[in-house]
C-alpha cells in the first residue's frame, strides 16, 4: 500500500514540476472557434452526467462549484481566419442539489440547479466581459424536480435546461437561446436520462452503477467492490455534436483506492482517452489523476492533476481537454469544492464510502446549562458540609454530656479510729 502511494506521488511530482516549467507556455495549443461553438453541447452533457452521479435515493444534498484561472493572455490563444489573438478563457460553475422527506411519506422532494458561465474573450473576467470583437460567451443551465423513494431505491426527475449566449462573434458558427426539456429515471443500480429540443431527441443515457458502495447501503470490501460502472450515451448527430455515442467504463482495481477509467466515441473505433486515478480515502475527497487523452491525428497528450478540497491543479488533463475547448499544453488552475451527503455523513462526488469526519453537537444553552449545574454542585456541597458540621457538633455535645455524668471514683482512708476493747 505505501509503495504504490509513494510511487503515485513520485509520478504527480514529475508531472507538475513539468507544469511549472510551462507555466509560461509558448507553445500551448490555440484555440480554435470550432472548439468554442461545441461547448453549449458538451457542457449541457457534461451537467447531465454530473447530475447522474448524484441523483440517487437517499442522496440529501450536492453542492459544487468551480473557478478556473489563467494569469496569462498566452495560455488560451484563439486561432480564426483573421490571425491569432490574446484572450483568455472563461469558465466558473456551480451546482446544488437538495432532498427533503414529505412528512411522514417515505418520499423525499429534492431540487436542482446546475449553473455554467464560459467562453473566451479579448480581457479576463468574472461578472463583467469585456465583449470584445472575438468574443464568444454563453450560460448554460439546468434545473429541475425529483422525487424518490429511498426506501424502494426508486426515483424520477424532471426539467428543464437553457442555453443563452450571450454573445457570438461573426468567426463562430450562428446560435440562438435554445430550451430543452429532460427526465431521469434510478432504480437500484439503473439510471436512465433523455432529453429533447420540444418534440426533436437530443440524447439518452444508461448507466449501470453495479460497483457496490456503502455510501449507497452496499458492502465495503468483497468481490461485488469490483464490479465495474459502465455509462453509455447515444446524441442526435446532426444536431448536438459530430460524435453518435459516448462510452465511458469506471473500474475498481484496488480497495477502491485506485480506479480505471476508459472514455470512447464512435464510429471513432479508438478509446479517446484513460485515466488512472487514486484516491487515499475511498470518498474520493481528494484525487491525484494520470491521464492520456488521444487526438484525431492520433498524437498521445500526457497529464495529471491533483484535486483537493478547495484547490485543483492540472497539466494537459483529459477532463480539461474535453470540457475546456480542447486546450492543452497549458496549466489549468481551479478553485474548486465538491460534496455530497447522505445519511447525515459526507462523501465526494461519485464516492464509495463516507469521508472520516468527526461531528461535534452544538448546544446554545450550554453555558447556562453549565452556570446552573455548578450552582447545584455548589449548594449541594454546601449543605453536605453543613450536614457534617452539625453532626460533629452534637457528637461533641453528647460526648461532653456523658462525660459530665459520669462521676469520679475517689478512695477514703480513715484515720484517728482507735479501737477499744469492751468488757
């Protein structure tokens, strides 16, 4: 166990002293717009797959949120007909999902929002672009209902996911505000998720979750720890992305510790990409990632990334390659947090067992509860020693009496008798 922890260290040290290196990258890939016009489709699917991870019966509460950063204008060129040009890229994410029991039911309500705001322009932002003459910025949302019944492992949900760009420059392909409408379905291990652009299909998913968890009431160690998680989807072709089917398998291989993961497109008849994951607690709060991610020319990108509670760091990762227009070659830094609850405990996203929290009660009338037990213990000792006084007291007393009463014995000796003899 050490030797693979240290000799995954060791990897993840080679892989951000080359990050540092390139921090200040003159050759990071530029991006291109065809990149950018594809980012309403994968972060609309992206938000979907998240949602799948979490949505399962029992499951209380989500909340994530992310900040990517990039100090320099180098770090994200775009490339488009007219030259190449200095920008940044954009990307800040939040996510929340909440559950609540209907009183006694057995049928918990819980609400979603899935919030993303990214893009690329001529200044860096946060709230305010600077909607510069190549910019492209859009917001991509999703929110809806669910309804489970944990106690059957059942659960369904439905909503509704927008699109709005905000702005589209003329070198990227034409968008409007688009609205679709989505539904989910769980049951045990099975999820299945659709959605729809009104009356026109846009995807299906199935995913099964056979990996058995004890975040899900499952076991904690056993064969049924290495049964795989397979997630396959089918998209409208000509609408949503030139790809027809994403498949994507998830595989335990070591105490649920150290995952594999295989990601692939078709018709593309290669994978896309792997990864091979550890993670030293099996709530998977924090991660050290190795991938490789396969371009269409057929070249091999090598990374990894360290994820930590708040902090996210990443070089040339296949999670950024996908989600972030296809940037690579640069170092991706993010501010970023991800939890999950169930039963009262917490987990990371997609873990297999609880974190190892410590919880403390917190009782607002402590103080007082503590002023008034010392003040009982204080009048409780004082009568005890009242008590004890008065008893001394009248032992003393009786003692005193008794020995009063009692007389002293004194010896008399008669002297001047004579004794005369009678006739």
């Amino acid at each position: 166990m050490t030797g693979v922890r240290n000799l995954l260290l060791r990897m993840a040290s080679r892989i951000f002293g080359c990050a540092a290196i390139l921090f200040f990258p003159a050759s990071a890939a530029k991006i291109s717009p065809e990149a950018l016009s594809l980012g309403s489709a994968q972060t609309r699917d992206l938000q979907f797959r998240e949602f799948g991870e979490v949505f399962h019966p029992g499951t209380e509460g989500y909340l994530s949120f992310g900040i990517n950063y990039f100090p320099l204008p180098s770090q994200a060129e775009l490339s488009t007909s007219y030259g190449t040009h200095k920008g940044y890229v954009a990307r800040y994410n939040f996510a929340g999902y909440f559950s609540e029991e209907m009183g006694k039911s057995g049928w918990d309500l819980g609400l979603l929002w899935w919030f993303e705001r990214h893009g690329w322009d001529s200044e860096d932002f946060l709230l305010f672009p600077h909607y510069g003459e190549f910019a492209l910025i859009r917001t991509v949302q999703t929110a809806g209902l669910a309804i489970t019944r944990p106690s059957l492992d059942l659960g369904i949900a439905i909503g509704v996911q927008y699109s709005n760009p905000e702005i589209v420059s003329e070198v990227y392909n034409l968008e409007s505000d688009s609205l679709y409408e989505w539904g989910a379905a769980v049951w045990g291990p099975i999820s299945l998720q659709s959605s729809f652009h009104h009356s026109d299909f846009r995807h299906v998913r199935l995913s099964l979750n056979m990996e058995s968890k004890q975040v899900r009431g499952g076991r904690e160690s056993g064969f049924f720890t290495y049964l795989p998680n397979i997630n396959a989807a089918m998209f409208n072709r000509s609408q949503d992305d030139k790809d027809s089917a994403r498949l994507s398998i998830e595989q335990n291989i070591f105490r649920q510790l150290l995952y594999v993961e295989l990601t692939g497109y078709f018709p593309d008849k290669d994978i896309r990409f792997a990864s091979l994951k550890y993670y030293p607690d099996p709530s998977k709060v924090v991660s050290f990632d190795v991938t490789c991610y396969k371009k269409e020319n057929g070249d091999l990108l090598w990374g990894g990334g360290v994820s930590l509670p708040f902090l996210r760091l990443s070089y040339n990762h296949a999670d950024d390659i996908e989600n972030l227009f296809g940037l690579h070659g640069t170092f991706v830094a993010q501010i970023h947090f991800a939890i999950a609850k169930a039963d009262e405990k917490f987990f990371g996203l997609n873990g297999s067992r609880f974190a190892p929290m410590e919880t403390k009660s917190f009782d607002p009338d402590f103080d007082k509860k503590k002023e008034e037990r010392e003040k009982r213990e204080n009048k409780e000792k004082q009568t005890t020693t009242t008590e004890t006084t008065s008893d001394s007291k009248t032992t003393s007393q009786t003692e005193t009496r008794q020995d009063a009463n009692k007389k002293p014995i004194k010896e008399i000796t008669a002297k001047g008798i004579k004794r005369e003899k009678v006739q």
